[in-house]
C-alpha cells in the first residue's frame, strides 16, 4: 500500500512570469515615427521563454530583421533590435515597449525607440497584434 506524508510532500507548481505571454504572437505597425523603417507590411514574429523575447521580422522597407531581450513582471519589453533595408544597410537599436490589451484582447505596443547607428534619432511607433 502507498502511504502519503502530506507535511513532507512538495511539488512546484508553474507560475506565469509576466502577465502577458508574448509567444506565438504577430505584429504589425499601426504608426511609426517618420524616421523609422517599419511600416504595415512589416510582420513581427515573437516569441517568449519565460522573461526571455525575441523576435523576426521582415517586410516592407525590412529585408530581414531579429530582435532579442526581456519581458518585465508587468508585460513592457525591453530589447535591441537589428535589420537589413531594402537599400541594403544595416540598422540597429533598442525600443522599450508598453502593452496595451484591447477590448477583442488583442494586444498593442506603444513604443518608444532610438537608432544606435546612423543619426542616432529617437521615434515612436505603435504595434498591434495580428
């Protein structure tokens, strides 16, 4: 027979990192500042692990691009992102993003970015999911 001690019994239970599970999620711009290079026909592929985001994207004005970085407790991002134009030239720089969870409960992220290469700009975009 099984005898069961329940004061020395434990078991992990999961527990959601972030409010917000970012994976499997597409994106596409909504607004973009004028000196950024994403624009509608840009698709942003994400996924999470944990506190851990990445992404590709491409499209639009985008060849290919890859982002990399964390999921805060309350669901915002922070990451740096790098791409190719369609002219050719590498891009890079990091973005700070603040979720929104909308009526139909999809998702929008208003965002607030810098270039760290070329003029070193900053802009704002905002993404909704698909």
């Amino acid at each position: 027979y099984v005898v069961l001690v329940y004061e020395i019994m434990e078991k992990r239970l999961p527990k959601a990192t972030t409010k917000i599970s970012y994976d499997g999620k597409v994106f596409i711009s909504k607004v973009n500042s004028e000196n950024g290079e994403v624009n509608s026909s840009t698709e942003f592929f994400y996924h999470q692990n944990d506190r851990t985001l990445w992404a590709e994207y491409s499209g639009g004005e985008i060849v290919r691009g890859n982002l990399i970085g964390t999921v805060d407790e309350n669901g915002e991002l922070n990451f740096y992102y790098q791409h190719i134009n369609n002219q050719g030239t590498a891009r890079i720089g990091k973005c700070h993003s603040v979720p929104t969870v909308l009526e139909n409960g999809k998702i929008e992220l208003n965002e607030s970015w810098q270039w760290l290469n070329g003029d070193l700009s900053i802009g704002n975009s905002v993404l909704i999911e698909k």
